[in-house]
C-alpha cells in the first residue's frame, strides 16, 4: 500500500449533519451555526457540517437534530467514512482547530502585553494580580475546550501552549513584583 492509501485508510469516521431551518427569523440560523462552532463541527458545503466520530459529539448532534425539528427544520444526522479527500476534510477541521489555537495566541499576546503596561506604571498591587490571574484561567478554560476538539492533531496546539506558558512565566515575575511592592509598604 502507499502511503496515501495508508493515510486514507487510518482516516477517522465521521458524523454528517445535514440540516434546513426556516429562513426567518434568521437567528434560528444564527443558534444552529453557534452551537455547531460551540462544538468544534466544519462545515463541508452550506447546511452539512462534520465532526470526528465520537460519542460525545454523537450526543450533541442528535440533541441538535433534535432541537433543529423543533425550530421547525428538519435534520438527518449520518455516521459515514470519506472514500475520498479524507486528507482534505480532515485539513479543514485541523484549520478550524489552528484558527482558535491561533486566536488563543493572539490573546496570549495581549496579556502580555497587559503585564508589561502593569509592570511600567508599577501597579504592583495585589488586585492587579489577582486580574491577571483570572485572565490567564480564562486563557486556559479557552485552550482546554479547543484541546478537547482537537482529536485530530492541529499543527498550532504547541505554539498555544507554549504561549500559555509565557504567559504564565510572565505573571510569575509580576507576582513576584507583586509580593516585593506590598512587602515593602
């Protein structure tokens, strides 16, 4: 066998939905794209979105089906194999995780930022702190989500969490900052 034809064959199974919700209100539109985002789904053409097979993603998606029926659309939800492009769709689903993985770096850059201004104006102070703190659990709730979708090996989770770790290498000199400037009062 080829290589390619090894790739296709280890390709992951999938789950289709392929949905119709009513034209208006358009927030009914709105909902079903927001909640397919929410749990990582591509969407391979207009109104069919993909997930790798898994049971949890089976849940979500047939608790949508479910919830598309009673906004008055219909849905079909299919468990299927991609005979081929398997490498392209899963491109497009590890593009989709790299966008959020990158969106989390650019956010790492800002909070960095953030300290930087912090530490310039001498705002050592513990609520301060205590800010950056919670920013930076936010930073990493965010990354833990897109980890948990990402089954499929984006390329950019090392340099997220690489720029978590900055960021946490950053607070822990502010902290330290912190501890000295309040010490000292």
């Amino acid at each position: 066998m080829t290589d390619a034809a090894d790739r296709e064959q280890a390709a992951p199974g999938w789950l289709m939905l392929v949905y119709r919700v009513p034209r208006e209100p358009t927030r009914l539109r709105a909902s079903v794209w927001r909640r397919l985002k929410s749990i990582g789904a591509v969407y391979l053409q207009n109104s069919a979105a993909v997930l790798p097979e898994s049971s949890s993603h089976e849940r979500s998606l047939r608790s949508l089906r479910k919830d598309i029926g009673e906004m008055g659309g219909t849905a079909q939800l299919m468990r299927c194999d991609v005979l081929a492009g398997a490498a392209e769709v899963t491109a497009i689903y590890n593009a989709a995780r790299d966008e959020e993985y990158e969106e989390i770096i650019d956010r790492c850059r800002g909070f960095r930022a953030e300290i930087d201004k912090e530490t310039t104006a001498e705002k050592f102070t513990y609520a301060e702190l205590e800010e950056n703190d919670e920013d930076l659990a936010k930073l990493r709730g965010w990354f833990d989500k897109v980890r948990l979708r990402d089954s499929l090996g984006a390329d950019r989770r090392a340099a997220a969490e690489q720029a978590l770790q900055g960021c946490a290498a950053v607070l822990d000199v502010f902290a330290d900052q912190v501890y000295l400037a309040e010490d000292g009062r």
